[in-house]
C-alpha cells in the first residue's frame, strides 16, 4: 500500500523516524495546519516520482519545498533562499549529503 504521492508504507514509515526534523535548514517539525512551514512535508530528494526509496525519499518543512519545488538539488544549494537560510551542502541532513556524494 502506497500513500498519495506513491511512496510505500514501509518507506514513508522509516523516514518518519529517521527525519524529525527538515533535511534542508534543520527546523524541528510541528504538526499544526496553522504554520505550513514547519509542517512536514514529503520531498524526492531527486525530483523523480517513481524513485520511492528511503535514499530518495526525505521530510523538509513546507518553505522548503515550497522553494525548492521541481529544482536541482545542487542549483537550489546556490540559490538566494539557501544563502539567505544558511543551508549549505555542508549543513544538511546525512540522506541529503549521501546524495550529494553521489553526483
């Protein structure tokens, strides 16, 4: 059984553990509707939906994604918001730094 997006339980489960807080800026995650920027939200680290595995598949605060929409990984790092965020390829989480080294 898949969520809406197609990620499989099993994975959506896992991540959920693994990221408590956004792999992109660090912000500890709050589950109200009232602030969606703190609220998490599914993101394909590699914007590709049909990769649904645990290295694709991460949780970032809405403003996050909402910036990084369907950008590069590494183009989205040089981005204004990243500067301004202070999020380099140095502070994000470890998923995101394994994909990194991947490239």
């Amino acid at each position: 059984m898949a969520n809406r997006w197609g990620i499989p339980k099993e994975v959506e489960e896992l991540v959920k553990q693994r990221d408590l807080s956004c792999v992109y800026c660090g912000i500890s995650f709050t589950n109200t509707i009232l602030n969606s920027k703190t609220r998490p939200t599914w993101e394909h680290i590699i914007n590709d939906i049909r990769i649904n595995g645990t290295d694709n598949i991460a949780l970032c605060c809405g403003s996050c994604n909402a910036s990084k929409g369907r950008k590069v990984l590494n183009e989205w790092l040089n981005s204004q918001y990243c500067l301004t965020k202070g999020i380099t390829k140095d502070s994000v989480a470890p998923i995101v730094r394994e994909y990194l080294g991947r490239e």
